[in-house]
C-alpha cells in the first residue's frame, strides 16, 4: 500500500539508518506504517590490523541512492514527507575542516587502535567513569582523537568539526551541526547524568565545545532540510530533521523499548543486549555502556560484542557456503561434541574490555563438520551475550524477556540458543532486522505531530517467544563454563 493509492496519507516521514555494512532508508506514514524501503552497501577498509575505517563521502552517496529507490518506489508518499530521523554506528571519528571538508576516513567504532590512548585517557581524567559512566574502550570516539593527535597532528591541528557517523549525515542535509543524546553518549565527551558535553573530557583531549555539534534530544527537532535538496526531491513543504539516535537506541525506539524494563537482544555486525532504564544506572567496571536514551529523561544500559551475526558471516565466507545453509545445518548437531568458540574476532567489549582478544576454536578434531563449526560459532555468540547479561544483572538489571532482532533474527534456533544462554526468553518479530530505520522514522514523527511515546513507541506483533530450553540448560551452562575458562587461561597470551 503506498500513499498514492490509499489518498489518505497526508504526512510521510523517513528513517535512515546508516549501518556498518548498509545504508536502509524507511518511508512511513503517519501511524509508521512502511511505504516503501531502500537501502544500499558499504565496504569497510582494514588497511592494518585492528584499523576500520570507512569513507564519509560513500556514506553520503549510498544514502543519496536509497533515498532515490524509496523515490522511485512511492513517489507521492515521498513528496509528503514532512519529517526524517537519522539513526547511526555509533563511535565513529568524522572530522572536517573549516571549509567543511573530510580530513581522513571515518575511525569506526569497531576500530581498536587506541587501546593505549584509553589508559592515558583514564589518567588524564581519574573521575571519568564517574562523568562519562563508562570505562575508556578504543572503540569510542575520545580515545581516537588523542590517537591523532599523536600519529596525525595535521590532521588534528586542522579538524574544525568532530561529528558522529550519522551527524555527518544530518550536516550534508541541513548544514546543520547537530547530535543527539544517545549518540554523543558514546563519545566520552558527554556528562551522561547531565546529557551535556563534559569540558573536562573535552580538554583532555584537546577540544573544545566548539569542535562539538549542538545537542538537543532525539525526539526533538534539530533543523531542517536544506532547500536545494528539497526543490530537487519534488517536495513542496518545510521537512523537519530531528535529533535521532544512535543505532541501538534509534532500534529500541523501533521495536517499542522506550520504558524501564523492556529490552531487546540484537545480533547484527555487534551484538549488543540493550535494556530501558528510568535512571542513570552505570558498571563501567564490568565494561557495560550507561547512555542516554534518544527520549528525554530515560537512559539505558549496553552490554556490546563486537563480532555477533559477522561471525558466522566470516565462517561463511571462509567455509565459501551460504550463512543460512551454515544456520540451518547448526541444527543437525549433537552439542556435547562440538568445539567451542571464542568470538572475539575484533577483540571484544563487554564484559572483558580486551582489544587483543581474539576469536578461538578450543577442542577441534579431524571428525568435526562445516555444521559442528557453524553450531560452534552460534552457540559462542550467545556465550558472549550471556556474559553481557551477567555484567547487566551487576548493575542492577534483571529481565524476564527481550526482543530478539537483528539479522540473527532470521534464525529461530539462534534465538532458542541465546535464551537458554541468557535464562531470558526471547521474543520474535516479523521485520526485526529493520528497527533502527522504523526508529528514526518514529523520532521524526514525534517532532513533527508531538504525540505521546506510548502513541508512537509501540512493540510489533510477536511472532512466537523461544523460552530457555530446560532440558539443554545444563549441558549450555556447563559449557558456558568452559568457555569462560577458555578465555581466562588464553587472556595473558593475547596480549602478548
């Protein structure tokens, strides 16, 4: 059903959301109800071990190609748009100069190179936990710019702007700098308590609040769309750019977790278990995130891995066979064989903060299978998420269910693995890889109409729940118990 054919939609808004590996752009009517939806790839560039980096310019020329698939898909419904949400990776280090040019590619957030910059970052600042709520991690953006200080000075010296991925984004359409709450918490620059920038943190690394984008919330306008793009895109009335969200929060909006108590668990490239708080709730110690929420007066807490659903994707590509066909023979598999794995393949966040971990297969005989291989990597991923839920529970947080999205989603055993895991249930939905789009496009709605949360933050129908399987309980905790060992006894030879 588009716009043109139901001749009752008189506001459209558009979420984009600009992932590691897509741009997905989402067109929404005004109860969100889904238009029409492109998207378009990104490639990654690894041109040293543990660098990430990506180009802000195909950032911008992707989302420019998925916005014209959504054009050309309902025009009618794209020339009412009244509102757009950006949702985004987060962490990432897009700097430019005073003429508005990009100095380097992107540092991205799964980038590890500033380990040593976080040690000196938590020396500089001894009350930096306390301000940012969140232990010193080279994936975030503060321990990257020290980085460059040291390693590219000109290109330090010069940087005018430091913007997150989608907040470059925002600037080339509106020409606004702008972010919002729930991003810039990922930055260390941010007071999470206070949702302001922190001076201290900012001076520790050579900053100021004028390298920063203005804050405001995610639900709450930012600027507008820039005239020129407007006039080319055939839309006659002003369109309202509001704050929008980091990826995690812009998805939680998605799928309706905006209160304390609702979570949800995504295996996407990350994998993060994300839960509501009405507080500022941090654990820095057990390396969980404590961020604003994209909505005024909520926070939440983050337990992250680095490498999730792109594990399986790596055996994919290494084992040169399709990731569902390796989904679907993970099936097959007596699980007290199988070897065990350590999905640290990017090293890893939560609960280890340990940029040199690395991905391990323990146990390994000439008997194991393709199958018994991609069984192993599922069921490590959700060991990994496991030990995310522990370092939750020791903030304070305990969950009866969650939403289970992401590209995982596709995979009912994946989300049966991951409850019984977890000991939390886990709900299914039809289109839970598409939330951090269906987010943004919700915050816009918010801005624009200004209705209530609890009118636009509304959960999609479950599917079915996967309840933690008693009968494998034992068996996946005796497991998980070795895996933590594992870890443990391989930790010291990481680092070396």
């Amino acid at each position: 059903m588009t716009a043109a054919t139901t001749g009752t939609t008189l506001l459209t808004f558009l979420g984009i959301d600009l992932g590691t590996s897509e741009v997905k752009v989402l067109l929404t009517d005004d109860e969100s109800h889904t238009l029409a939806t492109g998207s378009a790839r990104l490639e990654v560039e690894k041109l040293h071990p543990h660098w990430s980096e990506q180009s802000p310019q195909s950032w911008w020329h992707a989302t420019l190609d998925a916005i014209a698939q959504v054009r050309a898909s309902d025009p009618a419904g794209f020339a009412a748009l009244r509102g757009i949400g950006l949702s985004g990776q987060m962490h990432g280090a897009t700097l430019l100069d005073r003429a508005g040019q990009v100095l380097r590619p992107a540092i991205l957030w799964n980038d590890t190179r500033a380990a040593a910059e976080c040690v000196e970052l938590e020396a500089l600042v001894p009350e930096s936990r306390s301000i940012t709520g969140n232990l010193a991690m080279p994936g975030f953006t503060a321990p990257k710019l020290l980085w460059l200080s040291k390693y590219e000075p000109a290109v330090f010296r010069a940087a005018h702007k430091v913007l997150l991925p989608k907040d470059y984004l925002a600037w080339r359409l509106t020409g606004e700098f702008v972010s919002d709450m729930s991003d810039a918490s990922g930055t260390l620059w941010l007071d999470v308590a206070k949702r302001d920038w922190s001076d201290r943190m900012l001076h520790a690394t050579g900053l100021s609040r004028e390298h920063m984008p203005r804050l405001v919330e995610g639900s709450d306008a930012a600027a507008q769309l820039n005239d020129t793009l407007r006039r080319e895109w055939g839309i006659a009335n002003p369109v309202l750019l509001c704050g929008g969200a980091g990826d995690n929060a812009a998805s939680a909006i998605g799928m309706g977790v905006a209160d304390a108590g609702s979570a949800f668990l995504s295996l996407g490239t990350s994998g993060v278990l994300f839960a509501g708080t009405d507080r500022f709730a941090p654990n820095p110690t057990q390396a969980v995130h404590a961020f604003c929420h994209c909505l005024p007066d909520r926070w939440h807490q983050m337990s992250v891995i680095l490498s999730a659903a792109s594990s399986l994707s790596w055996l994919s590509g290494v084992l040169k066979t399709d990731v569902a066909e390796l989904a679907a023979s993970a099936e097959t598999v007596d699980a007290r064989g199988a070897p065990l794995f350590l999905p640290y393949l990017s090293g890893e966040r939560t609960p280890h903060n340990d940029a040199n971990a690395k991905g391990v297969f323990w146990g390994l005989t000439g008997a194991h299978t393709n199958a018994d291989l991609a069984y192993s990597v599922m069921e490590g991923v959700a060991f990994a998420m496991a030990d995310g839920y522990a370092a939750l529970q020791g903030a304070g947080t305990t969950l009866d269910n969650a939403s289970f999205i992401g590209g995982g989603s596709r995979s009912r055993f994946w989300a049966q693995i991951c409850a019984t895991a977890t000991g939390v249930a886990m709900r299914r939905h039809q289109g839970g890889d598409v939330g951090g789009a269906l987010g943004a496009a919700r915050l816009a709605r918010l801005a624009v109409t200004k209705e209530s949360v609890a009118q636009v933050c509304t959960s999609p129908a479950t599917i079915e729940v996967c309840e933690p399987d008693a009968a494998q309980r034992g068996l996946i905790e005796e497991r998980l118990a070795r895996y933590r060992r594992i870890y443990a006894a391989l930790k010291d030879e990481f680092s070396r």
